[in-house]
C-alpha cells in the first residue's frame, strides 16, 4: 500500500514528535516539520513506524557523534591551541610572532614546547627571534632544546650559523663565565666569516655590561680577546667598544685603560676618531669636564689638530652656557696657544658674556659704594 513521504534533509536531527490525533483513524509523524501521512492499515502502521524509528535512532547516533567531535575540538582549542594536530605552520608562525612582538612569556613557552614535541620548526627568521629572546633570558636549557630542534634542518644551513653556537655562547657569558664564552665566540668568529657581524653586534651590548659591573680581571680578559682580533684580522670593532665604555667610565683606572689604549693602538685612534665629539657632548651633559680634557690631550699628542678643534668649540660652547668667563677665557688662551681659531660666533658670544659680566660687576661695585656711605647727621649744640 503506496504512502508519500518527503525528501529527507540533510542537516542533524533535531526532535522527533509523534502526534496521536486519532487512533482509529490516522497517525501523524512530525519528523522536522515535515508530516508523514499513514494508511490505516494496523500491519502497515507498524511497519512504517519500525523503519522509522530505525532510521531517526541512526540519524541520532551520528549526529550525537558529530556533535562530541566538535565539542571536544573547541574545548581542545580553547584548552590549548597548540595541541590540535591540524594546527597549520602558518598560524604556528604568527602566533609565535604575535607573542614575540608583546613579549608574552607563557604564549613564547608553550608554542615553542609544542614545535619541539611535533619536531616542527617556525619560519627561520622567527625562529633566529626566538633563539635571541631565550638568549637574552640566559635560558640555555631552551637554547639546548631549539639546536636539537634545528637538526632536521639543511646541513648547508646548520654549517651557515655554525649550528646556532653563538646564541650558546651569549648564554654562557650571560651566566658569568666569561672565559668560556670568549672561546665559544673566537671559534665561531674564526671558522665563520659570515657570523662575524652577528657576533660583533652581540658583543657590542655583552662588554657594555661587563665593563660596568664585572671585575677588572673579566675587563683584561676582555681586552685580550679584543686585542686578538684586532692584530690577526684588523677588526678593531670590539676594542673600539670597551675604548668607549673605559673611557666614559667613573671609575679612574678604566680610564687609563682607554688612555693607554689611544697611545698605544694606532688603528682604535682610526676607529674611534669619529666617535669623540659623540663622546664629548655625552661628557659634558653629565658635568664631566676633566673626560673632556683627557680627549683633549690624547689629540694634542697624536697631533690631530681638526678633530682637537670640534672637541674645543663644544667645550668652549658649554662654558658660554654655563655663563664661566674664567673658563670661556682659559680656553680662549688655549686655542690661541694650539694655533687654533674659535669661530666668529663663538667669539661674539664671548664678548656678549665679558660685557654682560662686567656691567654686572660695575653695578656690584656701585651697591658697595652706596652701602659704605655714611649717613649724613645735623647735630644741635
């Protein structure tokens, strides 16, 4: 006996309602607002509705099914982004850079762990971020764990960073051992002309520091390094640093470090020449005038009479400021001496000082004078 029934839709099963409106005549099933009109046939009722409910208790079961999948999906990605498996390397890539730019150390540390479980490394460059900001933090642990990380990488890329030694080797100095650093760094910077830079910029911000806070020991050996540098491949950049950190520094024996440095080394007086006026002004914005005067000497001796007048004219500039004629005048007599000429501005600011300074003293004396005058009295006899 035919019966009509709809199209069946393929969206979940959403309720099933069984209506009994009159049992001797029809039944009506409600199956998602579709209706299935029934003969009254008893065998054919309960045929249709036998299929049915076998049919609507699989719709259910997949689409409970369905359903936990997606759940337990959102509750992994809400739980812990990192831990789904179809997690994309481009969206690995920007989260890590996202948690990079904000510097957010959980995010920082559960991504990386995640790629060190799924043997996945980030895009290089952001891979290079992340061994720089472990390094800064002297985690060497995770450093360890992202060189173990970089060896499914090309060996052509391994052997171009030297298997990324030189983040190690900022750890360990980071950590206090120096010594150990210095080597980790010369062998890199020997076997790798193309790290050298890298290294160089690393080292630029590790002996700023050194000189600062570490023993006059650590400072020597510092030096040596340096030094080494300088003689057997003529980069005297590093020299050039602890030259600027001596010779600023408050303490008076690096002082004559950098002193005996200039005198000493011809190509650090090249490297740092054109550091001094820099140096001057930062001298002389913290009212330390006798660094000014050691640079002063160290040109005179070395006879470099034009960058001796830039240091002279920023001086004589902070004297004028300072409103001291004592000073502005000694300077004066000095460039005279040297044979150097201040320049015309300089000289009218000297004389706009010498004017201002003597009617100042000539209204100082005519005070005086006032107050020494004695009253004149009548007396009555």
């Amino acid at each position: 006996m035919a019966f009509s029934i709809t199209t069946r839709s393929t969206c979940p099963l959403r309720h099933l309602i069984c209506l009994r409106k009159n049992f001797t005549n029809r039944w009506l099933c409600v199956h998602q607002d579709r209706l299935i009109p029934l003969d009254l046939d008893i065998m054919d009722d309960f045929t249709t509705q036998l299929m049915q409910r076998k049919s609507d208790k699989w719709e259910i079961k997949r689409s409970n099914r369905t359903l936990n999948n997606t759940q337990l999906q959102i509750k992994s990605i809400l739980n812990d982004k990192l831990t789904s498996c179809k997690v994309y390397s481009q969206e690995i890539n920007s989260m890590l850079q996202d948690a990079l730019e904000i510097e957010n150390r959980s995010s920082i540390d559960s991504t990386v762990e995640w790629c060190i479980k799924s043997n996945h490394v980030p895009e290089f460059s952001i891979l290079l971020q992340v061994f720089s900001y472990y390094s800064h933090l002297a985690n060497k642990k995770m450093i360890l764990k992202l060189i173990g990380l970089c060896q499914v990488l090309d060996i052509t890329i391994l052997k171009q960073y030297s298997n990324f030694q030189h983040y190690l080797a900022e750890v360990t100095w980071i950590k206090g051992n120096i010594n150990e650093a210095i080597m980790l760094f010369e062998e890199i910077y020997v076997n790798n002309v193309f790290l050298r830079r890298r290294i160089k910029n690393m080292l630029k911000h590790l002996v700023t520091d050194s000189v600062t806070n570490r023993s006059e020991a650590v400072l020597l050996s510092i030096i040596d390094f340096a030094k080494r540098l300088a003689e057997n491949y003529k980069d005297f950049y590093i020299l050039a640093c602890i030259w600027r950190c001596c010779i600023l520094s408050n303490w008076f024996s690096d002082q004559c470090i950098a002193i005996n440095l200039f005198e000493q080394i011809e190509g650090l007086r090249k490297a740092v020449m054109n550091d001094l006026l820099y140096i001057t002004i930062i001298a002389l914005k913290s009212h330390r005038i006798e660094i000014v005067y050691n640079i002063l000497e160290l040109l005179i001796k070395s006879g470099n009479k034009a960058h001796y007048k830039n240091i002279l004219v920023a001086l004589f500039d902070y004297k004028i400021h300072q409103r001291d004629l004592q000073g502005c005048a000694e300077i004066a007599q000095w460039s005279f001496a040297q044979g150097i000429e201040l320049p015309c501005f300089q000289q009218e600011k000297f004389v706009t000082l010498l004017v201002s300074h003597s009617s100042n003293i000539s209204v100082d004396l005519n005070v005086k004078r006032k107050v020494q005058k004695l009253p004149d009295y009548n007396f009555k006899f």
